[in-house]
C-alpha cells in the first residue's frame, strides 16, 4: 500500500546555498512567545540560517 511518502524525499533543514541537509547550531535562545531562535551553520558552505521552533501543542488542527 502506497501512503503517499517518498524515501527519496529531502526531509528537514537544507542549505539553500549548496543544498547540503546538515547544519551546526551556533546560537539558541528563548524567545518571549515560547519559540526558540536557533542560528545553524552550514559546515560546507558557510551560510547561516536562523530557523524557529515551536511546541508542537501550539499548533491547532484547521
């Protein structure tokens, strides 16, 4: 049975410079709303990303 997912998929962060999928974080901090700011490095081509991150409760279904 086919569920509809791709193996092949990227899955998570990807550079958009050199599209690696790994990345070194370089800062976290909590923000006041409950979301985390992490700044991530890309170890091959050095770009730097900032990506936030929320609880999962946070989200309600639509």
């Amino acid at each position: 049975m086919d569920n509809g997912n791709n193996d092949n998929a990227p899955r998570g962060l990807t550079c958009p410079r050199c599209g690696r999928g790994h990345f070194f974080t370089t800062n976290s901090e909590p923000l006041p709303n409950g979301r985390i700011r992490r700044r991530k490095r890309c170890p091959s081509c050095g770009r730097i990303i900032v990506a936030y991150e929320v609880e999962i409760e946070s989200f309600s279904a639509a």
